[in-house]
C-alpha cells in the first residue's frame, strides 16, 4: 500500500487503497465500541413497554437507554439507601 494517512489522495490507486483503510478504521472502531459497551437486550412485557414510551420523547435523556439507565439507578439508589457501603482499603 503506497498510500497512507493523513496524505493526499492523487491517484486512482490511492482512492482505492484510502476507501479501504476508511471502512477498516470504521469496522476497528466499531469493535472497539462493542467491547466495551455491554449490550443488554431487553423485551418488556406491556405495562413496562407502556411506562417506558410514556417517559420517551424527543429531548435530551429521552431515548430508551437513558430511560433504562435512569430506572436502574432509582431502583439502586432505594434499595442500598440505607446500607454501608464499605470503605476503600477496609474490611467488608
């Protein structure tokens, strides 16, 4: 490969050879994405499916992930509220 990044893309060649480091880089950091954004797939029966759309919309934290992440840590944070959490270095 004669062409590299960063350089100008002259020939017929040298667009060939920068359409292909473009769909590597793009398939490397897409791998890279997955493996370190767990995927949770998730079917809700219907009364959570409804309570989910319910509190979507188009704004900031209104797709459903943000939802899901916005539930969980609700849950969490009333379910441990009363609990110790142990001190870094300390015995549990």
């Amino acid at each position: 490969m004669s062409w590299q990044p960063g350089q100008p893309v002259v020939t017929e060649q040298d667009g060939r050879e920068w359409e292909q480091w473009r769909r590597d880089s793009k398939r490397e950091a897409q791998r890279a994405r997955r493996a370190s954004n767990p995927r949770i797939d998730y079917y809700p029966d219907e009364e959570a499916e409804a309570l989910i759309r319910s509190m979507a919309g188009r704004f900031v934290g209104g797709d459903f992930s943000s939802i899901l992440n916005r539930i969980v840590s609700e849950w969490a944070e009333r379910c441990h509220r009363n609990k110790q959490r142990p001190k870094k270095g300390g015995p549990e």
